[in-house]
C-alpha cells in the first residue's frame, strides 16, 4: 500500500512564476490536509480538503493560495505570483476521515525555493 | 485557542541512555489527540505516538512512551535506550475537533556515541 506521494520533491521558481503541489493521498483515504513548514519552525495548517469540497480554509493566504482536491487525480496546491517568502517545505498529510481518522500520514513533502 | 509549546530547541543524549522530549499545550477541547512525529534530516515526517484525551493509560509503542499528564496539560516523550538513529527533530501535534493539526515549533535531538 503506498504511502501519501507528494510532486515534485523539489521546485524551483522565480518571482512572479506560478507553483503548483501535487498531493496524491493513500489509498482509500478521502481527507487532505496541506501544511507548510518554514525554516526552524514545525509545520503550520493551511486547508483541509475532502473529495471536491474545502472543509476548512483559515490556515490559507486569503491572496495568491489555492487548493482543490476534484473527484479524479491528485489534491492540487497551487500558489501564484510566487514571492521570496513562499520558500518552504510544504506537506501534504491524507486521514482516512473514520475509525482512525485522528492519525494523518504525511508525504515526503515539496521544497519549494523562489529565487 | 489551541497551542503547542516545545521548550527545548535541542537535546544531547548518550547513546543507549533515556530522554525525555517535553510538550505542553493548552485547549479548550474536552476531545482530542496528541501527536508526536520525527523529522529526519531527509524531511518526511513519521509518526511516533498516539494518545487520546481519554485514555487513562500512557500510550507506548517500542522504545518510545507518551507521559501524558492531563491535569498539566503535558504529553512528554519518552525514548529509552537511545540510538545513533534517533538523532532529528521531533514535534509534539495536537488535533482537536475538525481534524486540524497543531503543532510544536520542535525539539531538535542529537545522540552521542
């Protein structure tokens, strides 16, 4: 069973460039969740997605973030207009949103680096 | 609000000895579950330990043990028999209703031979 795979690993881009996370949760889980971690600190929620719906977006930047998670293929972090201050490592982390829904795994993560 | 405090941003310990890895947090939630995850300096984050609100027992899995103490709102680590490869940092999360995770700024862990 493979575990929450995250793309790319790695993501360079410039100011002013789009970047966009992919999230593939574990099989038969249907909660997302996106986190972002800054340099020396733990990681900080941002959203919360089930299948098509956004359940909870108050970790989100009003402006610039989005996310989406649609019926088929892998939840999406997108963030446009890239600035200095977007570079971290953001995570992704899938529940299976019953019975042992309190424990969230979490992917391998995406560093991002705007230059 | 929903907080989680880790105090010590760095740990020495022997190797084969204990530690202790300290959290403390702070909510209004009667429900919720307390986390502790380790970041290898390769960054993906793995789970260690759970414990519930409501569990009377201390949750234990291997040589890692939660001392959760309610009343102080503390849910310590514990790693016995320390090992090279536990060097990395450690977060204390928290999740209360609605599934978010709170997290600790955490505690980075360097064993010594």
């Amino acid at each position: 069973n493979a575990g929450v795979m995250q793309n790319p690993r790695h993501l360079v881009r410039r100011r002013g460039q789009e970047a966009r996370l992919r999230c593939s949760p574990m099989k038969g889980h249907s909660h997302v969740y996106w986190y972002r971690q800054l340099p020396e600190e733990g990681l900080k929620f941002m959203v919360y997605l089930q299948k098509e719906n956004i359940i909870d977006e108050s970790g989100m930047p009003k402006e610039r973030f989005s996310a989406e998670f649609p019926k088929e293929g892998p939840s999406i972090l997108r963030i446009q207009q890239v600035v200095r201050g977007d570079s971290a490592a953001y995570f992704c982390a899938s529940s299976p949103g019953s019975g042992r829904a309190h424990e969230q795994f979490f992917g391998p993560g995406t560093r991002l680096t705007v230059l | 609000a929903q907080k989680i405090t880790q105090t010590q941003p760095g740990m020495f310990v022997q190797e084969k000895e204990a530690v202790t890895l300290d959290c403390t947090y702070d909510t209004s939630d009667q429900s919720y579950g307390l986390f502790w995850y380790k970041q290898p300096s390769s960054g993906e984050m793995i789970f260690l330990i759970y414990q519930g609100s409501y569990d009377e027992q201390n949750a234990t899995e291997g040589r890692y043990s939660l001392n959760f103490q309610k009343a102080r709102k503390s849910a310590n680590l514990v790693i016995s028999a320390s090992q090279l490869g536990d060097s990395a940092m450690y977060f204390c999360a928290m999740r209360v209703s609605g599934n978010q995770f709170y997290f600790g700024t955490g505690t980075s862990l360097t064993v010594i031979p």
